[in-house]
C-alpha cells in the first residue's frame, strides 16, 4: 500500500454557471479530513467573516482555510487595486503551501473569478500547479475557468444553474448559501 505521500494528487476543477461549486470543494475538505488527510482551503474574492466554513473548520483540526479579499463586490470592468493586491497575496501564500508539499488536498477557492477578472495571471497558476509535489491534490472553484486549467486538469465538472431561488427573489439563507 502507497504512503500518503506517495499517492498521486490529482487536479480537481469545479466550474460553471450554477451553485454548488464551493459547496462541493468543502465537502470534499470534510470527507478528506474524516479519513485523516491534511486539507488547505484558500479562498480568493472572499473576506466575509460570517461565512459558515469559517467556523466548521475550527472545529476539523486537519482543515485550515484562509481568505484573501474583500466582502466587497469585485467590479470586473475595474477592479480596485486593493483586489489586485489580495488576489496576488492570496496565489503568492498558494504557491507557498503547496510547494511546502504538507497538505494532501490544497483548496484554491473561486481562482477561476480572480482568473476571468484578471487580478492574477493564468501562466502563473497553471505553472504552479503542474510544478506542485506529485503527492499534493489540487482542487480549483470558480465560475468561467480559463481552458488551460479545464485542460490541465484530471477531473471536470460543470455545475449548471437549471432553477435557483434567487429567481424566485430568495435571499441568501445563513448557513445553507454562507
């Protein structure tokens, strides 16, 4: 039988137009920490504090997530350079846990937006990625993933929107969409 660090990680893509892609990465993050491996969770575009995960993760020991942006809206036409900035500290700290090869899952939450927005480059996280310890499982969320990545990656899937609530003028529900 192969050693954790033996295995090899694949590269896990979630994208399209419908919800459940965040959803789908935490779940993931759950299964894997229940059967003992190691998951870290980077969330780009995000900084709300009241976001549920927050606070499952302080209760999973082997789960560690950590946000980079603001709880503001990004304007795609314009992104303020603050967003820039988060985005860039946010794919800078990913290069540094993976490259660290200590966590088995590493979650790279909704870097599809921060790609299609432009606030980090696509050669960078594609380069990171197939650069990382063959033994790390690389998971990408977003909405619009660039083909690079769709190509890149082991596995795809596509969520689509086919009835939402918020058609319907639902607002978010605490604790089912934060």
């Amino acid at each position: 039988m192969k050693t954790e660090k033996e295995r090899k990680g694949l590269v896990q893509l979630y994208t399209g137009n419908g919800k459940g892609k965040t959803t789908a990465a935490l779940g993931l993050s759950l299964r894997a920490s229940g059967k003992g491996l190691s998951v870290y969770i980077i969330q780009f575009m995000k900084g709300r504090i009241n976001y549920g995960e927050l606070e499952s993760v302080k209760r999973l020991p082997l789960v560690s997530i950590e946000q980079f942006g603001r709880p503001d809206f990004v304007d795609k036409a314009n992104p303020a350079p603050i967003d820039i900035d988060l985005a860039v500290q946010g794919l800078a700290r990913a290069r540094e846990i993976i490259s660290a090869g200590e966590h088995d899952i590493v979650v790279l939450d909704e870097i599809n937006v921060a790609l299609d927005f432009r606030l980090i480059p696509v050669t960078e996280v594609v380069d990171m990625v197939k650069d990382r310890p063959q033994h790390v499982e690389i998971v990408l969320t977003g909405r619009d993933a660039p083909r690079s990545l769709i190509d890149l990656a082991d596995l795809v899937s596509v969520v689509v929107e086919v009835k939402h609530p918020y058609r319907e003028g639902v607002q978010c529900r605490e604790g089912i969409e934060f």
